[in-house]
C-alpha cells in the first residue's frame, strides 16, 4: 500500500507524529544524561513551528493540513524563508529530540520514517494544491526555498538573524 492511500485520518501528520513517538517508546529508555542535549534540539523546534503557526496566523491564512487548497495566502516570509515547510521541520526534531533523550540510535528509525512519510504523501499533496492555487508565485517561491532544509537554509537563517 502506497503512502498517499492510507485512510484520511492515518494521513495527518499529527497522527503519524504520536505514532512515531510511540514507537519510539520501544526503542530505548529515557536518559537523565540526555536531558540536556535534548532539551537543545526540542526548544529550537517548538520555536520553528510557533514561528510558522505566528506567521500563517498573521497572514490570514489556515495552517490546516487537511485542506491545502483552502490558503488564502502564499507565506513566503519569516521562518518559510528558511524551509517550505517550517511546521514538519520542528515536529521532525521534536522527535530527533526525544530519540536523543532516549539514547538511542534506534529511535531515529521512527523519525526517518515520519519525514519520509510526510514527504511522499502530505507534502506531495500540499504543494500540487499550493502550486495549483498559486501558479507562478508558487514556481518562484518553491525554486528559492528548500523542501526542507539545506544550505540556503542555513544563509536565509544567518539572514534573519542579522548576521
């Protein structure tokens, strides 16, 4: 069964991040040692995905994953400067984080998955309704920024900070 014909509910990536998360439970115990390095990876993620929620809000727009279609409005600003998609970004580290916290390398296996998931299936089907409803200003914005994260990234996040 491919991805993209899972039933609706299986799909949102609000699901597939708690059931990543359990299987991650599976797959190693909490460290105390770890917090910390944890606690790295998490705050800057939350913070990613609050940005984007903040931005989207701002703009007028829905965030909502179910209905693509339904955006008023291209964000192109802010953190989707750095990534088309800020939002799974954060939920990919909250769950590096709690692989890291759990020191275990086997933990990571339930993030892949997640991001691989999201990328053939909710991503795929959020930019075919972006690029319908948008056109060209979709075709230049999805050129410029990164599916994910990669080195203009890494410039465009120097360049939000002033740096």
């Amino acid at each position: 069964m491919r991805i993209t014909q899972l039933p609706g509910l299986l799909r949102l990536p609000a699901v597939q991040l708690v059931q990543a998360l359990l299987a991650q439970r599976r797959l190693g115990a909490p460290q105390p040692a770890t917090t910390v390095a944890a606690a790295a990876v998490a705050v800057p993620s939350l913070a990613l995905g609050g940005a984007a929620l903040a931005g989207f809000r701002r703009a007028g727009t829905t965030w909502h994953p179910e209905d693509p279609s339904a955006a008023e409005h291209l964000v192109t600003d802010g953190v989707n400067a750095l990534t088309r998609n800020p939002m799974y970004v954060g939920l990919a580290g909250l769950l590096l984080a709690h692989a890291v916290h759990r020191r275990s390398l086997r933990a990571l296996l339930p993030a892949v998955a997640f991001v691989v998931s999201l990328d053939r299936g909710q991503v795929r089907r959020e930019e075919a309704a972006l690029a319908e409803r948008f056109g060209a200003d979709w075709d230049a914005y999805a050129a410029a920024v990164p599916r994910w994260c990669d080195g203009r990234t890494l410039a465009a996040a120097r360049g939000l900070l002033g740096r």
